[in-house]
C-alpha cells in the first residue's frame, strides 16, 4: 500500500469524523487514563499519523530518559507498515524520522516557561516548522487554569495543535455529570478534545468526553487501543 492510501485507511480519520474534524490549529487535545492503560501509544500514533501526512512533530517528554519514546515511534510505525504492507518502508521510515524532534525536560526542574521558550527556539530560531507538540507526562492536573491559558495562546501563536496525556487516579473522586474526570475539571475549559482511555477484558475503549463545545457521552468512538501492538484500530 502507498503511503498516500494508508493515510487515507487510517482508523484514526474516524476520530476526525467523529470530533468535527479533530483538532484545529492554536487549539488542546488531552488523552487521559490511569498509568499504564496506553496514553502514550495513542499520542504516538496520532503524531505518527501526521508525520505520514508530512507534518512536522514536537515530542516533549518528562520522562527520565528518551530512549524509550523513540522505542514507541519506532515500534508503532513497524506495525502500521507491516499491518498494511506498506511500501517502500524504510524511505518513508526514513522521511517521517526528519519530521519529528524529541526534546526532554525534568518536570521538578522545568517551568512552564522554559519549556515554551525552548520549544519557541525550535520553532522560530531552528526554523523547525512544527504543525503538532505533544506534551508526554506532564501533571495537567496540578496545572492551574492560569497554566492553561499560557499553553492555549502559545498554541495559537505558533499556530499548531497540541496532544497531552493525563494521569488520572484510582483515588480520585468520580467524574461530573458530563463525563469529565474530576482532575481535569478546573481546565476542561481550555480544551476541545477530551478522550478517556477504559481498560476492558482485552482491550482498551477510546470515549469521547468533550467535542469542542459539546460533551458528547461520554461517546464510545468505535476505536480501541490493541495492547498486543499498541496501534489504535477501528472496533470490529
């Protein structure tokens, strides 16, 4: 299959048909679960998605080290090109690699405005032209909405959409009436897309909690997260 097909195939065009054609740019997208269920699987093959579309995308990780983040893009992309025989692999491998940068930080050492005035360095001084930043393992809800409205205009400003995780808790208290987990209620405001990750028997649900200015169920997006490949794929 030609990497223009694939594109067209990609279970993940029903999530833009689903969400009002997804995210827009200068606007949030957050996936949010408990540890462990698949947030980072997701938002790496939805950045994966949009390499294969030519975007350009920013990684940022809190995590310790990166080794592992570049282990998911390399691990995702095997499977979508195996699963779909995708041809000429390792040239469009090898494309999609000049697309994305990953960049590191220490969430205890870093502050908002490092990271942003790092990423705006990448953008405007290493004329990197990003269409899509994703934010993996930040606390978003220690986040204040104050936070939240330096991220928004730092989106619309670079002109670009931004995918982040949320860790919810088992100890949390239950979701409000809308869906919305109580972690992320304070800053649900600021975000057009808001998709809960639920662990079943042998997969994972994707539900849609908040569509831009609606809060839609939450709504069962026909799409699960296979844990064997971690790819999102279309419920059959």
């Amino acid at each position: 299959m030609v990497k223009e097909e694939l594109v067209k195939r990609s279970p993940l065009r029903i999530l833009e048909r689903s969400t009002h054609g997804g995210l827009n740019p200068g606007s949030i997208g957050v996936i949010a679960s408990r540890k462990g269920v698949g947030k980072t699987a997701c938002l790496v093959h939805i950045a994966t998605d949009s390499l294969l579309q030519g975007q350009h995308v920013i990684h940022v990780s809190f995590a310790g080290k990166t080794d592992h983040i570049i282990s998911w893009y390399e691990d995702i992309f095997k499977e979508i090109a195996t699963r779909q025989d995708l041809q000429d692999a390792m040239e469009v491998h090898d494309e999609v690699v000049q697309h994305r940068v990953i960049m590191n930080f220490n969430e205890k050492g870093s502050s908002l405005d490092q990271v942003f005035r790092s990423l705006r360095a990448m953008v405007s001084e290493g004329g990197f032209g990003a269409d899509m930043i994703v934010i993996d393992g930040i606390d978003l809800g220690a986040l204040d909405s104050e936070s939240m409205d330096v991220l928004h205009n730092f989106a619309r400003e670079l002109g670009v959409t931004v995918w982040i995780s949320a860790t919810l808790h088992r100890e949390d208290p239950k979701p409000d009436e809308r869906g919305v987990p109580h972690r992320l209620q304070h800053l649900v405001d600021d975000l057009s897309l808001l998709i809960t990750l639920t662990p079943e028997q042998d997969h994972v649900m994707l539900r849609l909690v908040k569509d831009h200015e609606t809060y839609p169920g939450p709504q069962d997006l026909h799409l699960r997260l296979d844990p064997g490949t971690m790819l999102i794929l279309e419920d059959s």
